[in-house]
C-alpha cells in the first residue's frame, strides 16, 4: 500500500467518523428524550446514568477518532 493511499484512506476514515460522532451528538441534544425512551425499554437507566453513558462514550470516540484517524494522517501528512 503506498503512502498516498494511506493518506487518502485516513482522511476518509476521519470524515466519516465525524459525521458519525456529529450524528450521534446532534441525537442525544436534539432528540434526547426520545432516545431515552428507545433505550430505556432495553435497560434499566436514570436520566443521569443515560446522560454518563452517552456523554462519556462520545468522549471516547471522539478521542480515539483523534488517536487513530486524525493523528496518522497529520503525521503523514507531514513527512510528504
């Protein structure tokens, strides 16, 4: 695989994993109730665990998207 693919490949990764993250959050502020009631027939949560679970999961996937997709392609970037 040469490198320029490789760059190719982590910018699309990225986009779309912001688009998913951005969708993800626009759900919980603009539909939150909504999504409550979704989740709370599948488990037993307050409104404060839903809102820690939610809140906390989108941190970590907006840092692993910085880890994994961001990062590499900048350092990338860089060296060419």
């Amino acid at each position: 695989m040469s490198i320029e693919l490789l760059i190719k490949f982590l910018g699309w990764c990225t986009i779309l994993n912001i688009g998913l993250l951005i969708w993800w959050a626009a759900f919980i502020i603009f539909a939150h109730d909504w999504v409550y009631r979704m989740h709370g027939k599948w488990f037993n949560l307050s409104y404060e665990q839903f809102d820690t679970v939610h809140y906390a999961g989108i941190a970590f996937y907006k840092l692993s998207i910085i880890l994994f997709n961001v990062a590499p392609y900048l350092a990338l970037r860089i060296i060419m």
